[in-house]
C-alpha cells in the first residue's frame, strides 16, 4: 500500500479535512497513488496523520462524492481512476473566450475536471479567488489582470503548476504562459492594411483606459501607425452619433462599442467599407458574418486554449508569445 505524503500546513488557510483531501488528490495527481490502489484505512490515516478519524472520515466521503475514490467491504477505500483537477480564472466569458475555453476542455481526457471562475478585472475578486484555491488542484490555468507583470498572489502558487493565459510577463522563468503582444504586433497587423485604411480621412480608435480592460499599448501601436502613415488619428472613450461620419475609419476594442458604431452607420445610410470602416479587436464567428465580415485585428485563442491544455496535461514549460494577424473582411 503507497504511503500518502500528508501535506499538513496552515499558510494556505485549508482546513484540516481540505488538507488531507488535496494530499490524496496531490498523491493521485503525480502518480504516487494510482488506479486501484488501497487507501489506508480511517483508523490507520488517523493514527498516520494525527488527525481525527471523523476528519478522516468527512475527507474519504468528500472523495467518494467526486468520484476519485471507492470503497468496498472486502476491499476497504481504493483509488478509482486517475484524477486531475485544474483551477482556470478568466477575466470574463465573452465570445472568444469561448472559443479558448472549448478549446481547451476538448484537448483535455476525460479524467480531468476543471473549475471555471472569472475574476472581472476586479483585483479583489482575484486576490480572493487565487487565495481560497491554493493547495487544491494539480494545475493552475490564470488570465491575469496586470499586463506588465502578474499578480503578486500567483507566486503563492507553485510555478511549474502555474500557467498564464494572454497578458502578464511572469517575474520567474520557471512559470509558463502563452500571451500576445498588443503593441508592435498590432502596428504591423495595421501596416499590413495599409492600402485599405488609407483610403479613409480619419482613424478613430475608441478606448477609455478606465473603463476599457486593454493594454494601453494598443493605443501608442495606432498612434505610430497613423503618424507614419500621415493618417488623422482621434481616441475617443465612448461612440457618439454626432461625430460619425464618412471618411472614417473606426477601431473598436469592446465588442459592445462595435455594435453601436454598425448601428449608428445603418441608421445613417452609410454603407460599411465605402463611406465608413469598421475594425474590431478579438474574432468571433459572428464578427465573420456580420456586415458581410468585421475585418480584425485577432490572436488564435483556439490555439491558446489547447496550448493550456496541453501544459495541464503534461506540465511541461511552454513559453510563447503568439501572433496577431490582420484579418480583412468587406467593413473596411
């Protein structure tokens, strides 16, 4: 019968019965516990651990409820099957989000569970979400807030189990993460669109830098652009009907300032991609047939999802910055 490394700590604020659930979890997790396998009985993990046999008790029902483990008369508590649980924190479930996130479930066996929370952009919610999960699950998929660094409650965690998804640049090479550059990268997807932007007057980017959960590098990578190009450039934070106008060319980040911008054009008769462009950052699938297309500016989250996938599964260090591409379509 394997011994169970009991991971006995009150710095992660678990509970007696939580630290000993996550132990076997942990155990079944790296191997050390596999299918089949018998589990001490209450008596002995109680004289073993030192806790009592009702703590025990409660952590081997919590078990069982999950499906992780089983008991039989004759056989006492056993391992059922391989057992992964994996912690992902997004910033909110928009529509490519979506599309990472189905990724990622797809690329994952059966055996692995995962617990989806979203944060907000609220570094509270963070704060308190990463603190209630440390110690309890085998792999750590997190959307960080803070896009120059991460948050300082992730080193709480242990870093080969750490897995960062789309901004943030981890202070410590043992973390992996999949990002995207929302600078230089945009600049060139936008120099790749020269022919089409330059035949609008005015490039207007809509952004609020207090309300827009965005790297402000996006705005500095369009100021270049349209300085280069000698292209009229205007940031406003929200869309206003009074300065739609023909000979524009309008750069949404949120998808709700997209659906006014194509509301207020229809209303006024303009016709997307003749007297007014459209551009919008992230693609969706409905972005691909709206208007006969939303031309965008867009990583591949399918890829980052199954990239996620992949370090949850095998823990191995991945460390990439993935393209952004310019994809036109008829809006501008």
């Amino acid at each position: 019968m394997p011994k169970i490394p009991l991971k006995k700590t009150d710095q992660s604020g678990q509970t007696k019965i939580q630290q000993l659930v996550f132990s076997i979890t942990e155990a079944i997790g790296n191997g050390t516990l596999k299918d089949g396998d018998s589990l001490p009985s209450v008596n002995q993990l109680s004289h073993e651990s030192g806790f009592s046999r009702d703590t025990v008790f409660k952590a081997y029902r919590i078990l069982k409820k999950r499906d992780i483990i089983e008991s039989a008369p004759t056989r006492g508590y056993f391992v059922k099957g391989s057992f992964f649980r994996i912690f992902v924190l997004l910033d909110d479930f928009s529509a490519f989000k979506e599309q990472l996130y189905k990724s990622f479930r797809e690329n994952l066996p059966q055996n692995f569970t995962v617990d989806l929370l979203f944060h907000h952009y609220n570094p509270d919610v963070f704060n308190q979400l990463v603190q209630n999960s440390l110690g309890r699950y085998s792999a750590y998929v997190v959307m960080n807030i803070n896009h120059g660094g991460t948050e300082p409650v992730l080193e709480k965690i242990d870093p080969k189990k750490l897995f960062i998804l789309d901004m943030g640049h981890p202070a410590s090479d043992e973390v992996s993460y999949v990002i995207q550059d929302f600078d230089f990268a945009v600049e060139k997807c936008l120099e790749e669109g020269v022919e089409k932007l330059q035949k609008y007057e005015e490039f207007i980017l809509v952004y609020d830098e207090l309300e827009t959960p965005h790297p402000s590098d996006t705005v500095a990578a369009v100021k270049r652009f349209c300085k280069k190009t000698k292209l009229h450039f205007r940031n406003v934070t929200n869309v206003s009907g009074a300065l739609l106008q023909k000979g524009q060319v309008w750069f949404t980040i949120r998808d709700s300032d997209l659906v006014e911008v194509i509301k207020l054009s229809r209303d006024r008769g303009f016709i997307l991609g003749k007297d007014v462009g459209v551009l919008s950052y992230n693609d969706t699938p409905m972005k691909q047939i709206v208007g006969n297309g939303i031309s965008v500016i867009t990583t591949d989250f399918s890829e980052m999802g199954s990239l996620a996938a992949s370090f949850a599964k095998n823990r191995q260090k991945i460390a990439k910055v993935l393209p952004t591409s310019l994809i036109l379509r008829e809006s501008v």
